[in-house]
C-alpha cells in the first residue's frame, strides 16, 4: 500500500464521513461520544442487549422453519420511515451462496441486520471493517458469523486442487481453519466438521479487532458462530 500524505487524507476524510477513521479507539470513541469503558450506548443503538439480540435471531428463525414467519418490516412503508437512520440489532458474516438469505432465514426486514457476506464467510480486512462499522457506529449488538451446508468454498478447500483467478485467494483465508479435514470433502460429516472449524477460526480472527473486542469487554457486543442446515432450515449456535 502506497501511503503517500494525500492518498491517507483522502481515505481518513472518507472514513470521518461516516463516523470512523484512522484513530485510535479511545479516540474514535469520544468522537462519536461513546465512552466503551462506561458501556454508555453507541449513537444509533438499539435498546437490547446482547443476549437478547441473540434470541431475537433464533426466535425468527424458528417461526422460518415452523413456517410461522410475520415477515416484518418488509414494506415500502416502513423502508420509507427509517431511511434516514439505521438501527441494526444484529450484524452477520454470511458465506455468499444463494441458499443463504440471512433475512428470510432469521424472518427480519430492513434495517434489523447489517449484512457481510463473502465465499466461505471469511473475516478479511474489509469484513472485519464493516463489522466494526455495524457495530461500534450503527450499534448492532451482536455479531453471528455462519456457515452453511454442502458449503463449496469449504469443499473446494478441502480439495486442494489449483482454482482459476482470485478465488485462491478466499481459499487460502479457509486453509488454516481446516487443515485437520484435508482431502474429506465428499464426507459429509467431516465437511460438516470443517465447515464449523471454519466458523471458529474466524469468530476467533474478529476478535482480534480492538474495536470488537473493546465492545465484547464492555458488554455491548456478543460474537457467535452459526450453522445453517439446508435440510432443516435451522440455525445452530457453533461455540
Ligand atoms: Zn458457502
């Protein structure tokens, strides 16, 4: 990366615009007039707590797989009342396989989840920077990173063959997670194993963020990892 004085300023007056930039956390905190230590709440935050954003989740996802579901907050109506303010309660890291509609899974509409999805749900730097965005800004109070059945990435990992273009590059962010499994991809229990392993592994790099992990120490952020069944259609909690 070439940082030349004005390629930073540029970038940093970007980030100010929307509320972050290349400051410190304390910093970037009193800008916003949060106090992490004090657990007094992020602009924009919603009134849950983490644990109940988390249960608001799985609640939703069940009235999906009892076919219960109340499709909320789905209209132009309601779309049109809050866009000039977001309160997301929860912000996910979703693989991008189409089976995977965060919304329709866990039966919310707009404005309930900020959503990142990638090839086999991998916390890159932009990932993990938008995270940091849904949560330390928008206030979403917990962060789910999930993993699906019959994931491609996942297999395709375990297969270790050369793959065209970039997508390598996705791969070699799932490797180190799955190593234990190499070669197993047609087994779906093992694949299974490794999709979850992946879930952890990247659980485990978001909370290596100072933001992230500053907000879980001040109770205002919860990062869990999820399994979606395509068979079932439920989300389990992977921990
Ligand atoms: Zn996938």
């Amino acid at each position: 990366m070439k940082n030349t004085k004005g390629q930073m300023d540029f970038s940093r007056r970007k980030l100010m615009k929307f509320g972050a930039g290349f400051l410190g956390t304390a910093t970037l905190a009193s800008v916003l007039g949060i106090n992490l230590t004090n657990s007094k709440p992020a602009i924009a935050q919603n009134e849950l707590t983490c644990d109940q954003a988390l249960a608001k989740l799985m609640e939703g996802n069940q009235r999906f797989i009892q076919n219960k579901r109340m499709n909320p907050h789905q209209s132009l109506e309601y779309l049109q009342s809050i866009s000039e303010e977001q309160k997301p309660f929860a912000a996910m890291l979703g693989c991008a396989d189409s089976r995977l509609p965060l919304e329709a899974i866990f039966d919310q509409g707009f404005g309930d989840l900020f959503v990142v999805r990638d090839a086999g749900n991998v916390a890159t730097e932009e990932e993990t920077g938008s995270l940091e965005f849904g949560t330390l800004v928008l206030g979403a109070k917990v962060i789910m990173v999930m993993g699906h059945y019959g994931c491609g990435a996942i297999k395709a990992t375990l297969q270790g063959e050369e793959v065209p273009g970039t997508i390598g590059s996705i791969l070699a962010q799932i490797e180190p997670a799955v190593k234990d499994f190499q070669g197993q991809q047609e087994d779906k229990e093992a694949l299974k194993k490794a999709t979850e392993a992946n879930v952890k592994y990247q659980v485990n790099k978001l909370k290596q963020s100072s933001v992230l992990s500053e907000l879980i120490a001040a109770n205002q952020l919860k990062i869990v990892g999820g399994y979606f069944n395509f068979k079932t259609g439920e989300v389990t909690v992977v921990s």
